[in-house]
C-alpha cells in the first residue's frame, strides 16, 4: 500500500507521483487531500520508491494529525463564519398603497349603495340566494379543466423548489469499473522492465461530494423556488377568482336571456291580440287592411327576435357545461327552465382597504413573482464567488477479482476543491444585469397590477351605483308604457284612437320592457365585477333581501304584460 500526503506548509501544493496500472501521473492537490493506493503484486519494481514516499509521512518539525486537526479546526471557524452570509439584496415586501382606496361610489350620485366593512366568505355567490348557481359554482370548483392546469403548475412549482433545495445537500453515488489493458512492448515503460502482458484491472467504489453554500447562491437559488411555488398558488387563487366570476356571468346572462324570450312571448301575445282587433275591425269596415298589415308586420318583427335570442340562450348554457368540464349540451336539462333572475342584496360587505392587497390573488402573485426575481440577483452575484466543496471517495481496487476483498485492496481518496471564474467573457456581469433586468420588470408589473386592481374597485363600485339609478328611472319608464299601451288600446276598441297610437305603444313597451331586463341583468354582473375586483370573500349575516335599497323587480303577469326579472322578496317570504 502507497499512502502520499500533502506538504505540512500553508499554501503549499503537492507534486506526487503515482503508479496505477503501470502508468505516471502528475497532478496539483491543495493541502488536506489525502490519498492511499494500492501497487500491484506484479509490479515490485518500483516498489521500493512508492515505500519511501510512504515513508515521508512524517514531519520533523510537528506531527501530521495535529496539523490536520488545526487545519479541520479552522476550516470549520471559516464554514460558520460564511454560513451566514448571502449576498444580494434581500425581498423587502412592497407598500402598495391600497390603504388610500375609497370604497364607495362617487359622490355626484344622489344616492349611493350601503356598503359596510363586515368581512365577507370565499364563497360571495351566495348572496344571489340561488341554489342552481351554488351547485354550479361548486361542481366548477372540483371540475374546471383551467382550475386543474393551474393545480398541475403548483404541483410543478413544488418539485421545483425540491431541486432546488437539493443542491445544499452533499451527493453521495457508487461505481464498479472493469479494464484489460496491456502495454506496448516497444514503449517507455516496456524499456524500464515492465511487463507487456495483458492485465485485468477492477474497482468498486463511493464517491460523495458536497458544495458549502459558503455566499448563499444555494439558498437563493431555495427562496427564489420557493417565491416561484408561492406565486404558483396564487395563480391558481386567481383562476379560481376568474372562474367564479365567469360561471356567475354566464349564469346570470343566462337568465336575462331566459327573461327576454318570455318578454317576446308576453308582446307576441299581446301583437297577435292587437290583429285579430284589426281583422275584426276590418271585417266589419271600420279599419282598412292598412291597419291589419301593420299588425302583422308588427307580429313578424316580434316573432324574429326569438331565434336570436334562442341561439344566444343556447351559447350561455354551453358556456356554462365547458367551465364545468362537460360536453356540449349536457345543462340543457338542468337550466332551460326559466327562473327569475336573482336580487342584489341590500347591504354590501366590502371590507376595509387596507385588506385589498392581500385579498386580491394576482396582487400576491406579482408580489411573489418579484420576490424570485429579487432572489435571482443574488444567484447571480454569487457565481462571482469561489465555490468551494468537499469530495471524497472510497473503494477496493485489484488486478484479480479475488483480491477485492482484501483489506489491502482498499483506496481512499478526501480533500476540498475550489473554483474561482477568472475569465468568462462577460457572462457573469451579464447574466447580473439580466437578473436586475427582470427585478425592475417585476416590480413595474406589481406596480402596474395594484394600479389596475385599484381601478376595477373604484369603477365596479360606480357601475353599481349607475346601475341602480338607471333601473329606477327604467322601472317608471315600463310602469308609464304600460300605462299608455293599455289606455291606446282601450282608445282604439271603443273607435276613439287609430291604430297607429297602438302601435307606437306597443313597441314603447317592447322597449321599455327590454331596457328594463337587461338593466338588471347589468346590475348583477356589476355585482360580480366587484367581486373580482375585490378578490372575493364575503359575509352574508348582514344580507337582507328585503329591505328597500334593493333593487324591485316588476310584478308578476297581469293581463297580457309582463316582464320576469327578479322580484324581492323578505326573508319571510323566502322561507315560504
């Protein structure tokens, strides 16, 4: 057996030569690494020089193990002292400023809609009281093929930050390795007497190595992954924000639709009273067939909106089966029945603005997605560093298989490595300049997403009020349609009006009626905008459908007008 040490100076490198199957080598070590080979049986010649170098191992001035011992001692002082630095500048979380939003509407509005600062549920749909669209919500919920994508990514995200959480730790792996070799019996080593005979050479070994996270580029590289995983979550946060939001919009302007197909049913009917009063009129020779021709002009022009209004009902139900991750037509059976639409409630819960910026999931994206960004510049500057580590490796190695496992086969080899980049060509310096790069992109992005969330609260919350007022003022325009369709009407039975007087109250009314739907069907999805815009989570304690700030529907059929919107209705009647 050979054992070769390094010099007992500081910064001394060991030259040694060595003999493994039968050739030299020589290779630069620095202090500390420690080797032990084994000579071949059949190559006694150079054994002689091999025990002497053996023999070295001992200094006259101080002993070997208390040098190495001094040597581990401060290796280890440095280790600690190093430890705790990491360069690069640390995450400090943004102020986004959100504490200044108003939530209320503007004050150029006579009236504004109650809002308190009551916290509110994740589940913000069941303030409509509509239980097709809490099923809906939450079958999308468990079924949404985006919901799904936006999980897998975090799935991803994680096995990310487990990589990346592995370089900190030391790698440990074996090898087996089996050459014939023989040397050429016209060279160098021929002519010093070796043998040219063919040879079998055989090793087993471990081999570990670890890298000391001495400037924290591996812990960077950890909080970086695990911003990464943060801003995953909250993407999936934020699909699922959006997918609520759709599923409540397409269900809602489902039923306005729904709505508007029987306000063409109720002015079909009332179209095709108006002709048969025209035809009995005209067969009696009081009108004309210019009175008649109307009518049923009138009835077509009516008659043609269902087919639009049909096919765009049918788009919404689709709509509605793709966000749950069904096929085409599968809701048809559960939502072609037509419920009235749902009320707004009369309080709002919105919460307080200093809640916004952790309500809203793409405002903590942006703030994760800068985080990482921030951690990059770190990696960056410490690849400017040394990288140190630590190898070792340990085995048996023989000529004959049957001296594997003999205890004079074994071979050791530990010490420390060190790199230092020296020229690169400018990659490091700009592969810094990229990370500060995408740090600055990273933080106009959360600047700008904060900015667009204050928008969409401050505009959501006036389209609420806007709304509102519109439906009002569109209420006593139906009341006052009907008014007039009803006195032309009677005007023209009893011969005291034409009929043109009829008809322009008719479709005053068709107007009205259709103004006044899809103004509710507006202040619903007002509701939902807020929601989004608000990040969702609300409370329904202090919800009360019946008080007055809520916005009426139209009474229910009388005669042959009607418009079905929602209607409000007490808790009382509600649990009736």
């Amino acid at each position: 057996m050979i054992l070769s040490l390094n010099s007992p100076r500081a910064c001394d490198n060991l030259v040694r030569l060595d003999v493994q199957r039968g050739f030299f080598y020589m290779y630069f070590e620095p202090i500390g690494a420690v080797q032990l080979h084994s000579v071949p049986r059949n190559m006694s010649g150079f054994e002689g020089d091999f025990r002497q170098d053996a023999e070295m191992k001992s200094n006259p001035w101080e002993p070997p193990f208390s040098i190495a011992l001094r040597g581990a001692f401060g290796m280890a002082a440095c280790i600690v002292m190093l430890a705790a630095c990491s360069v690069g500048p640390n995450f400090q979380r943004p102020d986004s400023g959100l504490q200044d939003v108003k939530l209320q509407a503007r004050p150029d509005y006579p009236s504004r809609y109650p809002a308190t600062d009551s916290s509110a549920p994740a589940q913000w749909w069941t303030l409509f009281n509509d239980e097709v669209l809490t099923q809906l919500q939450k079958k999308a919920l468990s079924a949404n093929l985006d919901l799904q994508i936006a999980t897998s990514r975090i799935e991803q995200s994680r096995a990310q930050l487990g990589i990346a959480a592995a370089e900190s730790l030391p790698t440990v792996g074996a090898g087996a390795s089996y050459q014939r070799e023989a040397l050429s019996e016209h060279g160098s080593l021929a002519a010093l007497g070796a043998s040219s005979a063919p040879l079998n050479f055989y090793q087993v070994g471990v081999d570990a190595s670890w890298e000391l996270d001495l400037w924290g580029r591996a812990r960077r590289v950890q909080e970086g992954a695990a911003a990464a995983l943060e801003a995953a979550s909250y993407e999936r946060d934020a699909v699922g924000v959006t997918l609520a939001a759709e599923v409540a919009r397409s269900y809602l302007q489902l039923r306005g639709t729904q709505a508007q197909l029987d306000i063409a049913k109720q002015n079909k009917e009332i179209a095709e009273h108006a002709l048969r009063l025209a035809q009995s009129r005209e067969s009696n020779g009081i009108a004309t067939r210019f009175e008649t021709s109307t009518a049923r002009a009138q009835l077509a022009t009516i008659n043609a909106t269902v087919p639009e209004l049909m096919q765009h009902r049918n788009v919404l139900m689709n709509a509605l089966a793709l966000l749950l991750g069904e096929k085409p037509r599968a809701l048809d059976a559960q939502l072609q029945t037509m419920i009235p639409l749902p009320s707004l409630p009369a309080i709002l819960p919105v919460g307080v603005p200093s809640e916004l910026a952790r309500r809203r999931p793409d405002i903590l994206r942006a703030e994760a997605q800068l985080h990482a960004a921030t951690a990059s510049i770190g990696v960056a500057k410490a690849d400017f560093y040394p990288r140190i580590g630590l190898t070792g490796r340990v085995g048996v190695e023989a000529f004959e298989s049957s001296d594997l496992s003999s205890w004079d086969s074994r071979f050791f080899s530990v010490g420390p490595t060190i790199y230092l980049p020296i020229f690169q060509g400018g990659q490091l310096v700009q592969r810094l300049a990229l990370n500060e790069a995408r740090q600055k992109t990273a933080a106009l992005v959360y600047r700008q997403t904060v900015l667009q969330a204050w928008h969409e609260v401050d505009n959501a919350l006036d389209a609420l009020v806007a709304q509102q007022r519109q439906y009002a003022e569109l209420l006593l325009s139906y009341q006052q349609n009907k008014l007039a369709m009803q006195l032309a009407e009677r005007g023209y039975r009893e011969g005291a009006a034409d009929y043109l007087s009829v008809l322009t109250a008719q479709r005053n009314l068709l107007a009205s009626q259709t103004s006044l739907n899809t103004s509710a069907t507006n202040a619903t999805l007002t509701l939902v905008n807020l929601y989004k815009a608000l990040g969702g989570g609300w409370t329904t304690a202090e919800i009360d459908t019946a008080s007055n700030h809520a916005m009426p529907g139209l009474p229910a059929k009388t005669g042959e007008a009607k418009l079905v919107v929602a209607a409000t209705t007490s808790k009382t009647e509600a649990a009736k």
